[in-house]
C-alpha cells in the first residue's frame, strides 16, 4: 500500500448482521436488498454476492446497466431476481430480457411498450408495476392502475409479479403522509391480488407491520444508516475509512489553518495533517463541527477540508505521528453523525466515498 494513501474497510460480517436485523424485523416477508449506485458507493459485487450467501433471493436497482453489471457479477450460480427501478425506457426490452431482468413498469407508456414486446417474444415476461401514491416521483397514478387492471387486454403478455410503491417520509416516524400513502396502496394492491406487494424501504420497516406486505426493500440500513437520519443501536456500521497522519505541526496562538484562513487558533495547537479530503469523499461542508476519531479519543477537524487532505487537532496527544491512521467515518465517526455534521444525509455520504481510497473487504463471499 502507498504510504499515504486512505484505506476504505468494508465489513460485510456487518453488513450479514443487518440483513439478519432486517430479517427478523420482517417476518415472513422477503427481504430483497437495494444495491442501486453501485450498493451505495460500497461495491454492488461483492455486497450482493455475500447477501446471496445470507439467503437474499431477489435484488433491486435502478439503472438498466446496474442490473446487467449485477447479472454478470452474481454469475450462473446465483440466479437471483433482479428488479429495475427505472421499468423499461424505450428501447431497453432486449437488453431487459436478455439479462433476465425483471423492470417495473412506471407510466402507462412503459406498460403498453412492454407487453407488445412480450408478445413479439413468445413467452409472457416479469414485470413489476410502481404505483404513486404520493411521492409524485415515478409510478403509474391510482386511476391509470385501475384502468389497467379492467382492460387485461392491455397487460397481456406480461407476467406482473408485483406492485410496488414508495414512501415519501419513511424516515420521518410521525408524519401523516406515511398511513395516508400506506391506505393508498392497499386498496390498489387489491386489484392484482396474485402479485407480491411491496411498500418499505429500511425505515419504512421500522414503521410496522403495516408496512411490511411480501416484500421489503432495504438499502441504507444494511449498510449501517439508521432508518430516521440518526444511528440506530441495532445497525452496524460497515464502512471504515481511515487515512494515515502526513504531518503534525505546531500552530501557535493568532495563526490560521487552510484555506480562506477560516480557522484561527485561539491559543497554541498541534495538528495533525491527514491524507484524506473531498477528492475521497470527506465533504467539504463537514469542517465546521465534524471531528475524526484517533488514538480513543474525537478530534475536531481544523479549517476547510480541501481535495487531498484536512487537519486536526491532537494538541496533547503523543501518539499523533506520521503514519499513523485516523478514522474519518466507521463505529466511531458514525454515518448519520458524519452526515449531520456535512449537512447531508447519510446516503449521500456512502455514495460519495469514491475510489481513490484503497477497498479492503473484511468476509467476502467465495
Ligand atoms: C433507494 C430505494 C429504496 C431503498 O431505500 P433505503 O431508504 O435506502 O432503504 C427502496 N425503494 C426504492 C424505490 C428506492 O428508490
């Protein structure tokens, strides 16, 4: 390994452990992991390899090409159901079907483009249907639904094994819109009772039984994001991104650290100079109140994070010496708390860390 370079820890030990958190949370009901953007930024291979060894059965993405890199890498062992959050854009039927990819229809376009394809094909092809009921993102709205499921004519050809929808504010425990949403999509379900429905993403699973139906779709929670934007006892971090100590320096009172001199020491420091910046996903937001984790104890980061390195404070820390590794995010740094810290969400903090990092997996699958 260079010597300055960040080192990226992914612990898919962790990641089994909130598989089985969300398996037992859910009951009966599938369990089928989100693996979209590449499983967060965390490796959409090796994650949906070791989940499949977990007993994970069904997948879901968003894009056409994440599921074909998903069919290659889970390879003829593993024939997993792969659904494609994105349906079937025009144009995107051979290569759907030629991946043995499952799209869900989202607009009443998609469906008719779909099922004349079917019929050229011969054989009846799965398909999930999305159904709005609130997010005014993708999804066909509840009277195209309806129209659909009274003129069977129109999905003929189609193997529709699932209705799904999506929560506009899962993660947001109280609020109303999630039984409003909840009631919307157990009447449409009714129409296509001989599909699987599907309702909740991770937080959407804490919210109870209501919300569970036959299939639930996590992301963020097995890759250790608690499900209300706030770290959750019971999920395990997975990602560790640790970058070693170039420098520390003297700084004394009245002098500045970084860029736009943004910081001034008060009184004398030491800092330490770390090999890590935005370039490696520490946002540039995050130096007002984020802090690393080093030697058992946080330290506060010290001016502006810039593209290859930040500062910090180890005023009195004698450990603080070149070479040594800093934690930056992992079981101390916590996701959500990075994210707060960053003004973000802890989505957008996985799916950021990039691949200049060197990728250490901890109990990858065969
Ligand atoms: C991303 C996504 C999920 C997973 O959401 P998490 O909050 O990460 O659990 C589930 N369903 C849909 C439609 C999504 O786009």
């Amino acid at each position: 390994m260079p010597a300055s370079r960040a080192r990226l820890t992914l612990d898919l030990n962790a990641l089994a452990a909130n598989y089985a958190l969300f398996k037992a949370m859910a009951g009966g009901s599938e369990v089928a992991p989100v693996v979209k953007a590449d499983a967060y930024g965390l490796g959409a291979g090796p994650v949906a390899k070791r989940l499949w060894t977990e007993g994970a059965r069904g997948f879901f993405v968003a894009r056409l090409e994440e599921g074909e890199a998903l069919r290659a890498a889970l390879g003829p062992d593993r024939p997993a159901a792969i659904h494609v959050f994105d349906g079937a854009p025009t144009a995107s039927a051979p290569r759907l079907v030629a991946a043995d990819l499952i799209p869900i229809l989202n607009s009443p376009a998609q469906v008719e483009v779909y099922s004349a394809f079917s019929r050229g094909h011969g054989n009846a092809l799965p398909c999930g249907l999305h159904l709005d009921t609130g997010m005014n993102r993708l999804g066909l709205r509840a009277e195209e639904l309806e129209a659909l499921a009274q003129s069977p004519d129109r999905l003929q050809g189609l193997d529709i094994r699932m209705v799904m929808s999506h929560l506009a504010c899962a993660d947001q425990e109280e609020h109303a819109m999630n039984a409003r949403q909840a009631g919307r999509f157990r009447r449409a379900r009714a129409l296509f009772p001989d599909a699987r429905a599907s309702l909740a993403n991770s937080a959407g699973v804490f919210l109870g039984p209501d919300y569970l139906h036959d299939v639930v779709r996590p992301g963020i929670g097995l890759y250790g994001g608690g499900p209300f934007g706030r770290a959750h006892r019971a999920i395990a971090p997975v990602a560790t991104l640790e970058a070693p100590i170039l420098d520390v320096r003297a700084v004394a009172a009245g002098e500045t650290v970084g860029y736009g001199a943004d910081f001034a020491a008060e009184r004398a420091y030491r800092v330490a100079i770390v090999a890590a910046g935005y370039a490696d996903g520490l946002l540039r937001a995050s130096w007002k109140t984020g802090r690393a984790w080093f030697a058992g104890d946080f330290r506060p980061l010290l001016g502006r994070v810039s593209m290859d390195l930040l500062a910090i404070d180890v005023t009195g820390c004698d450990d603080a010496q070149p070479g040594a590794m800093v934690e930056l995010l992992g079981p101390h740094v916590l996701l959500d708390e990075a994210a707060e810290a960053a003004g973000t969400v802890s989505y957008e903090i996985l799916t950021r860390l990039g691949e200049r990092a060197e990728r250490l997996y901890v109990g990858a699958a065969g």
